[in-house]
C-alpha cells in the first residue's frame, strides 16, 4: 500500500542554524522558509536526488512539536512520510487494521498542497508516520 518515501522531518529548535548546517556544511539545496501555522510549524525543505528533508522548527502556542523538542532538545527525526495513491482507502484499511489515526480522522492539507494524516508512533514501532496523498 505505501509507496515511495516522500521525506523525513527534523525537528530543529532553531530553523536558521539548522538551515546553515544543510545549506553550507552538507552543500545541499535548502528552500525558503515557510510558515505553516495550521500544523504549528515553520518549515524548510531540502530536495534531495531520491526524497526530501523537512527541517521543521515550533510556530506559535501549543506548537505540536514543542513537546518533542523539551524531550530532545537538540532536535532529531520526528517523522517519516510514506505516499499513498488514496489517502481515504488507506485511512479505512488501517482503521480496519487497528491502528490508530490522529486528530480527527480526516485528512488535512499539508506543507506540499495535498491530503495528509498522521498515524499514531505506539503502532508503528515508535516511528510517527505520515500518509500523502501522491
Ligand atoms: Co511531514
């Protein structure tokens, strides 16, 4: 059902540094910054050949995660996004399956412009998994 890795998200607590790191350390091509306060994060990407990096830092109250970072302050992967070609049927078959969906079950529009759901890390080997709709 999953298909290709879309990317890997990082939180970082401090999105400029962090841009630094990639941009001038590593060589690599980091893209503008962009908040996205729906999902409480200030976001950049990093295009890679075979996928993408999001360098993810907290926006706003209640920033989703602010409590990963207080646990690792240093930053580190906050989660994986696989794509899916339909987003609704994979969100049924996982229900079905017993695992468990976030929020309120209903996709929302995430940082690319497509249908994202994020599944719970207990069922997935401690690893928060986002689903995209290809
Ligand atoms: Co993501």
């Amino acid at each position: 059902m999953i298909g290709r890795l879309n990317h890997v998200a990082i939180a970082v607590p401090d999105l400029e540094a962090a841009t630094v790191t990639y941009r001038d350390t590593l060589g690599a091509k980091v893209s503008q910054r962009q908040e996205e306060p729906d999902h409480g994060v200030t976001v950049v990407f990093i295009e890679l050949p075979n996928t993408k990096i999001e360098l993810l830092e907290p926006l706003g109250e209640g920033s989703p995660i602010q409590a990963f970072l207080d646990r690792s302050p240093a930053g580190g992967i906050h989660h994986v996004c696989y794509e899916v070609d339909d987003i609704l049927a994979a969100r049924d078959r996982l229900k079905e399956q017993g695992a468990r969906v976030l929020g309120d079950g209903e996709p929302k529009i995430g940082a690319h412009g497509k249908p994202v759901l994020f599944l719970h890390p207990k069922d997935f080997n401690g690893t928060l998994v986002e689903l995209e709709q290809a």
